[in-house]
C-alpha cells in the first residue's frame, strides 16, 4: 500500500490541471466586446454585438461548453441581427455561482434578471441542448419577449421513467476532475457530440479543455450535476406562444432526434428540421448549413 500510494502522489503530481487564470483565458479567448453584467451576484460574463438598433437574439450554450460555441455563427449573425451570448451560470468565464445554486429556478431568475438589466424587451431566442431547456423555460415565463424561439437539440423532455432523475449527476469517482483534466479526456467526452469525430480540432479541444479549468468551473459542473432533476416539461411547453423551430442532427448521439417528437406534440407553434447530416454539436460541426435553416426560420417570423 506504502508503494501504490507513492506511485499515485507521483501519478497525481504529473497529471496536476488547477484552474487557469481567467486573465489568461480572456486574453486567449475573449472577444474585445466582452463585458460583464452584475446578476444577483453573478458577474455574467456575454459579448453584445451588431447593430444596436437590429433585432435582438439571445444564445445559450450547452453543458461544458460556453459563449465561444457560437463563434461563427455570430460572425455571420451580427450583420443584421444584436447578437447577445453569455456563459451561462457556472461555465466559462462566468465561473461559479456564489451559492452554489444550479437549479432549473435559479437559472430562470438569472436569465430574467438578465434580459432584465439589458432592458430586452423583444428578441429572439436560441438554446443548445441545456441551453435549449433554459430557452424553453425562458420562453415559457417571459412570452411578452420571446417572439421566436429556435431549440437546438434540447434537453428537459424526460421519458416518464426519467422523472425526478438526476441527467447529469457523475458518479463520486468523477470528483477527481477537480484536480485531474488530461486533455485526452475531455477530447474523448467531446467526440461524441460530433457525427465525424475527425472534423474535432486540436484548437477546439484545447478551448473546451481550457474553459472547463476557468476558476471554479469544475466544482460547479458537479454540483450542477447532483442539483439538476428532471421535471415534466408538459404544462410549460404548452404555454410557449412564440413559434419555435426544433433543429436536430440526424446523428446526434447525445440526445436523439426522435426526441424532436416529443416537443412537437405539445408545443403550440413548432416546425421540425432534422439534419441528414450533424451531430450534436451542429454550430462548431456543420455551422453553415445549420445557420441557414436558423436564418430562414428567423426571417419568416419577422427578425430580419
């Protein structure tokens, strides 16, 4: 035991990933049009883009990721449209929240405080996986601002079994990426958001890997893990007026398209685009073709 425990310490010493400076990471990664916004003592970390007299769209990540997701697409987005793109609580450099609450009610406040605090009184929406179930949510609680909604591979429609389930608890072994990240790791939790694992760059890898050691994130996406709980979904989907374009990858291995049904069948004003082509990860994937059907969607509901 004397020896094993020495070859682990050693083991351990090698492998130490503490978090980076979020000086470092914003010099690397930031745009020079990132801000900061005090929510409920959250500093939000977003970049507002485009015109300000534009229509307004407002993009969330997924899980693990960040604001840097929608790079390309708001390069394209902000010619005609504000684009406004956040780390959302707990990931990127919005890091931890200061008490540590990552449930489906807190990230609503956030979101509401922030769209509040920006004074948005109309815009359009857009959310990727978790950042699609708090877009729905969202959309569901604020109605009088939403006026389009467009959910990319959401999360939050449970099948009847996965009620009161925890989706992204980890197991108590897991708590060593606290100290531990290999890169080979995070690659490896990544690839299967890709239909093609080859089109998943070295850059793209080293910036997941790096936002994921922003200060505090990693905690944070395990205590999201044990506090997040799946709920029905049903009622305030219902109640969602915008209309709302569902868009999948036909290969999406994380949350399947046939997932798309679901929604359909209560949302009140939905249409259905599945990729023959795409993964989970359609934006960093195949961000053209999927930008197109969002931008389409976009103008026929007025946000030109």
């Amino acid at each position: 035991m004397g020896l094993l425990g020495l070859l682990l310490g050693v083991a351990l010493l090698f492998l130490w990933t503490p978090d980076l400076d979020r000086q470092v990471l914003s010099r690397r990664y930031d745009s020079p049009l990132a801000q900061t916004l005090e929510v409920d003592g959250l500093a939000i970390h977003y970049v507002d883009s485009g015109p300000r007299d534009a229509p307004v769209l407002l993009l969330l990540h997924g899980f693990g990721s960040s604001l840097q997701t929608w790079d390309v697409w708001a390069q394209a987005l902000e010619k005609k449209y504000r684009v406004i793109r956040l780390d959302l609580p707990g990931f990127g450099l919005t890091g931890a929240s200061p008490v540590r609450d990552y449930s489906e009610q807190k990230d609503l406040q956030t979101l509401t405080h922030f769209v509040e605090k920006l004074q948005l009184r109309a815009f359009g929406l857009v959310g990727h996986s978790m950042g699609g179930k708090m877009a729905w949510a969202l959309a569901a609680a604020e109605p009088s601002r939403v006026k389009a909604l467009v959910l990319m591979a959401p999360d939050g429609f449970p099948t009847p079994d996965q009620l009161g389930t925890r989706p992204y608890a980890m197991p108590g072994v897991m708590g060593f990426i606290k100290f531990v990240l290999p890169t080979f790791l995070v690659r490896q939790s990544i690839e299967p958001a890709f239909e093609n694992p080859k089109a998943l760059s070295e850059a793209l890898v080293s910036r997941y890997a790096d936002m994921l050691r922003a200060p505090g994130v990693r905690q944070a996406i395990l205590d999201r893990g044990q506090q997040t709980v799946y709920t029905d979904p049903v009622p305030r989907l219902k109640s969602i007026q915008a209309p709302t374009l569902l868009l999948w990858g036909a290969h999406d291995q994380m949350i399947p398209s046939r997932n798309a049904q679901s929604y359909a069948a209560v949302l009140p004003n939905a249409q259905t685009v599945v990729l023959p082509q795409g993964g989970h990860l359609l934006q960093e994937e195949k961000p053209e073709i999927a930008l197109k059907v969002v931008e389409d969607f976009l103008a026929t509901q007025g946000l030109r």
